[in-house]
C-alpha cells in the first residue's frame, strides 16, 4: 500500500448564513452561506463555480462591519440538486483567518454556549462545542462540558462514547491515575 497523505485539519462547522460576494463572469454577484468553520464555508449556490475554481470572497460577518475577504478553492460535494458548493480558505492569509476566528468565537460559539447553559439534552450540539474547544486547544473545557452533559444525559451513549474518548486522551498525561478510574466509572 501507498502512504496516505495527512489529513487536513477538521474544523467544526457552524450553521451561519451571510452574505457572500464575488465575482462571477465578470460581474459581482453574490450567495449566501449554509454553513461555517475556520478553514471553509459551504454556500447556497453552485451555478456559478466549477471544481478546483480559485475565488476571492468578501464575507458580511456583521452589518456594520465591513466584509472580510478571503481566498480559497471550490470544491463541489455530492450530487444533482444535493451538491453542496464548499469554498476552502487558502492558507497564508493569516489576519483575516483570524477576524473569522475572532467571529465564531464572539457569535457562533457564544450562541452553542448560551443555549447549552439552559439545557445539555441535545448530544450533537455538546459533541460540536466541545469538538470546537479541542480544535482550539481548550481541551480542559471539553473535558469539563462532557462531564456535565454525562451527568445530565447519563443514558445518552454519544456522550457517554464523548466523555470516554476525552478521559482516555487526558489519561496520557500527569493526573492519569485518577482520570482512569473515573473511566472506569463511566464505563460500569
């Protein structure tokens, strides 16, 4: 067998709709977003790009901000009517990669966190932010956000399956000892 490459970093995605500008045959035009993360964006519209295409998009994360532009790479996902236009940010365009970070932060991550606060009953929203606290190295935060949900949903296997994965990785380092045995807790 062959080497695989590495794999691209996963960034956990957001649903967030902006406005999107372009160019598209030498007009502006623009779409809006499904979704967001800090590495791509998934838009409404398809018509106007081709795989592999390289953009320029200018990005309404605020009305009263001006738009962010950003670089990337088309990427058409699925099929038909289900084809999904992703846009992959281009690295080396480090200031504005970090505004978007700074905007998921302040308004996508602020809104997941409000809403667990009132009630940790959905495991795919506590699963996506503490997946966003581990791609931002706040793991101790993922750890701890496992926990309370486990308490609050302990038949909820997901969590449970979370909670595991992230006491294991933690096991690794200095407080293993206890970490395993409140592993083994869980898994009883």
């Amino acid at each position: 067998g062959g080497q695989q490459e590495a794999a691209a970093p996963a960034f956990v995605r957001f649903s967030a709709m902006l406005r999107v500008d372009y160019e598209a045959d030498g007009r502006s035009t623009f779409a809006h977003s499904t979704h967001l993360s800090a590495g791509e964006i998934f838009l409404r519209s398809s018509k106007d790009f081709t795989e592999g295409q390289a953009v320029e998009l200018k990005i309404s994360l605020a009305a009263k901000d001006k738009p962010l532009n950003l670089a990337g790479t088309v990427e058409l996902r699925g099929e038909g009517n289900a084809t999904a236009t992703v846009v992959t940010f281009a690295p080396g365009q480090d200031a504005s990669l970090r505004q978007l970070r700074k905007y998921i932060e302040a308004h996508l991550v602020t809104k997941l966190e409000e809403s667990l606060a009132r009630s940790l009953r959905s495991p795919e929203r506590v699963l996506d932010l503490a997946a966003y606290y581990s791609e931002v190295e706040r793991d101790g935060d993922a750890l701890a956000l496992c926990r309370k949900a486990w308490q609050a949903n302990p038949q909820s296997l997901l969590i449970c399956e979370a909670l595991a994965q992230r006491l294991v990785d933690h096991a690794h380092g200095e407080d293993g000892a206890s970490l395993l045995a409140e592993l083994t807790q869980v898994l009883e």
